[in-house]
C-alpha cells in the first residue's frame, strides 16, 4: 500500500466497530463491579487488597478507564462472590 493510501473501507469498519464494542464491554463491567462492590459493603481500597492492586486500578476498572487483566478479573469475581462470570448482560 502506497504512503497515504486509506486502508480497505471493510477493515477499517470492523476495527472502529470491535473497539466500540469492546469499550461498551469495559463501561459494562465496571458498573456491575461498583454496584456488587457496593451491596457487599466493600470499599475499593479492600478490594484491591484482596486481589493485590491498588485502590487506583480498582477505581479505573470501575469507571472503565482501563480493562482487568484475565487473571485479575477472575480474582475480582471470586472477590465479590459473583458466583457466575459476567461476560454478558
């Protein structure tokens, strides 16, 4: 591809559509952590002692300002007893 050539419509498309969607899965999961956080009567800073992160990571998951790690989000479900894993609403 020549410099300053756009890339194919269909790629470009599907990108910006898998980060729209990715976003969403991000802001979702961080409200759904907040609100059991929350019920549990859990603040942020024992969270992220429980799953070894600071208070600050917690709070960027939970605004869905960054995304959790696998291993982390795992440690953050069995933390707040979801019981199930959450992928979809």
């Amino acid at each position: 591809m020549q410099r300053g050539a756009m890339a194919p419509k269909g790629r470009k498309e599907w990108t910006s559509a898998k980060a729209e969607s990715l976003e969403k899965a991000r802001v979702w999961f961080g409200q759904r952590m907040r609100e059991r956080r929350e019920a549990l009567n859990v603040t942020q800073a024992d969270l992220a002692r429980a799953v070894g992160v600071s208070r600050k990571t917690v709070n960027g998951i939970e605004y869905g300002h960054t995304s959790p790690s696998f291993p982390l989000y795992i440690a953050i479900v069995r933390a707040l007893k979801a019981g199930k894993i959450p992928f979809v609403s």
